[in-house]
C-alpha cells in the first residue's frame, strides 16, 4: 500500500510549552498540509507538552504522538525516523518555526531535481530581531558532478571555524530510506555533535544532486531555552571519543576527513575549556590541558591543520599546541582568551 503522506515531519519535544504552539501552528499551516505526516516525540516531558500534543493529535488525523521516557534527542530522532512512513523526513526542533511555503519548497526542489537533499535557508531569530544566516554555500542546484567540491565547501567553508552551511538535522530535507541508518548509527550518549554525526555521512555518501535554497526560512530560535552546550559535562571526553569513532568509521574519503580536522580542532578548544571547568585549582586546570594535548589522537588532527586560513589568535594556540607546550596553553584557556 502505498503511503498517502509524501513527508515525514518529525518534533522532538522535551519541555517545549513555551513555543511549541507556534513550532506546531507552523507545520499546521504548511500548504500541503494534508500531505505531510507529523510524529510529534514527547520525550519524557514533565510539563504540559504531553497535554499541547495529544490536543493537536485529537483535531488533525495526520499529527501523530509517541510518549516515551526521556532518552535523549538522539533516540528521539532515532525513533521519528524508525516509525516515519513517507518517502522523504524533515525535522523541526520544539522551538522553532518554519515558512508557510516551506515544506512544499523543499519537497518540490527534491523531486523537480530528482536529489537526495534540499537545504533551506536559515534566520537566526533573536528576542527582538532576527538575522539571516550567510552561508558559504551559494544557493542552488549542485549536480552529481559538483557534489565533491560542494561536500568540500560544507564540511569546511575556509575560514577556522565555520561550516559552508548549516549542519543541523533541522533544515533539510532527506531521503528517508537513505537516511534512516545514518541516525540509527549515532551514538545516543551524544549531546554535542549529534548533527554532524549524521549530517555529514549522509552529504559524503550522495550520489545525486543537492540544491540549495534561498529565501525559504527555517525560523531558528535563540534563547535562553534552547539546547546549550557550554555547562561543564563530566562526559564531555568519552562523547567527543564517540563522536570521532562515529565519524571515523562512516567517511572512507582521506581528503574528506582532512577538512574535517578543522571542525575537530574547534572540538578539541571546547573540550579543554570543559575540562578546565571541571576542575577547581589551577594545578587541575593544568593538568586537564595537558591531558588532551598530549592525546596522540588529538595530535594526529592538529597535524593535518594548515594555519593559513587562521587568525593570528588561533594560528599562534595550535603552534603552541603543535610544540606541545600545554602549559601556556592552559593559561589562554584559564584566562579565556
């Protein structure tokens, strides 16, 4: 049989009542609506998103729920992607909000190119304002000829550190057949890099084109609520390791995985003001940056960085940690600079 719904749109929602009407209200208001399929995953929450969700699910009969204990962002994408049924997913996170025309840009850019991704243009949304995003990425139509200097240009844009485009879950549209072991392969543990951890494969293993789109607005939120990565993690270490095996054992491309150093080595400037925050005397502080920098691991990606895109303030951290002097090191990162 085949199925009525041409697009997956998947939610992940964790505590979300403050905007997760208007998150919906969006997807509601699509102008395909009827053909789309909303998997609303209520992941253990403990406010009144359970009550919002089963609400909607009552007065539209293509928004469906799953109530779950709380597993994380990842299993909760994990299972979106498992239960969808339509040929092609999208995600939007509790948060956010999405164009009117948004879907149906993205879905009608995939078919008429007959490619395996479509990329959507992203506004930065802030209390009072809100910002487009630059991408390095020119927007449009990337044939199957073009996709390695396109994959090149994403994964790095050439300029420490930045992506060529966004490499978020959100804002994309996939092929869900294609897509579906990518996330299932993604290591749950992950709380920092669960995009790139899939994004990235799926990009590097496309063999049709990609089409980049202008003008159609991904609405991304940023507030105080929203996913924050900069509390110290006591699991920080083993989530970036998992991340890298992640990584490590889904790109075959050497040239591929060098680009990706750049990203690595911002990871790494993470991990050492992590750690350092983990510890409460300077002797601690030391001896956490003295650890990462003499991980041979860590000395392989800082290896195959070139300095030469970098500013003088990253050009002069990665020779100190080149010549593995952690103890100058350390005290940039204590001093926050």
């Amino acid at each position: 049989m085949v199925n009525k719904y041409k697009v997956s749109v998947v939610v992940p929602i964790f505590n979300g009542e403050e905007y997760l009407r208007q998150c919906i209200d969006s997807i509601v208001g699509q102008t395909i609506f009827d053909q789309l399929e909303v998997i609303l995953i209520n992941d253990g929450s403990t406010d009144d998103t359970p009550l919002i969700c089963d609400n909607y699910a009552r007065e539209h009969s293509n928004i469906y729920v799953v109530h779950q204990q709380n597993q994380g962002l990842v299993a909760s994408r994990k299972k979106g992607a498992n239960i969808a049924k339509s040929k092609y997913i999208t995600y939007v996170d509790a948060d956010d909000w999405i164009d009117e025309t948004y879907v149906e840009s993205l879905l009608f850019a995939m078919e008429s190119q007959e490619c395996e991704l479509v990329i959507s243009d992203v506004r930065y949304e802030f209390e009072t304002h809100g910002e487009n995003y630059t991408f390095a990425v020119e927007p449009g139509y990337y044939s199957s000829e073009q996709l390695s200097d396109f994959t090149s240009k994403y994964v790095y844009s050439g300029k420490f550190f930045s992506f060529g485009s966004p490499v978020c879950v959100w804002g994309k549209l996939f092929d869900l057949e294609k897509y579906r072991p990518f996330q299932e392969r993604v290591p749950e543990i992950l709380k920092i890099g669960e995009d790139v951890a899939v994004t990235i494969p799926y990009i590097a293993s496309l063999k049709k084109g990609v089409v980049q789109l202008k003008n159609v607005y991904y609405h991304y939120r940023q507030s105080d609520n929203s996913m924050v990565h900069n509390a110290a993690n006591f699991n920080r270490k083993h989530e970036t390791d998992e991340l890298y095996r992640c990584l490590n054992d889904s790109l075959t491309d050497r040239y591929l995985m060098k680009r990706l150093c750049y990203y690595k080595a911002s990871m790494m400037i993470g991990l050492m003001r992590n750690d350092c925050n983990l510890q409460d005397d300077f002797r601690g502080k030391c001896l956490a940056i003295k650890t990462i920098v003499e991980n041979e691991e860590n000395k392989r990606i800082i290896k195959d960085l070139s300095f030469n895109t970098m500013s003088l303030k990253y050009k002069i951290f990665f020779k100190l940690f080149k010549m593995n002097l952690w103890f100058p090191l350390a005290f940039i990162i204590i001093m926050g600079k």
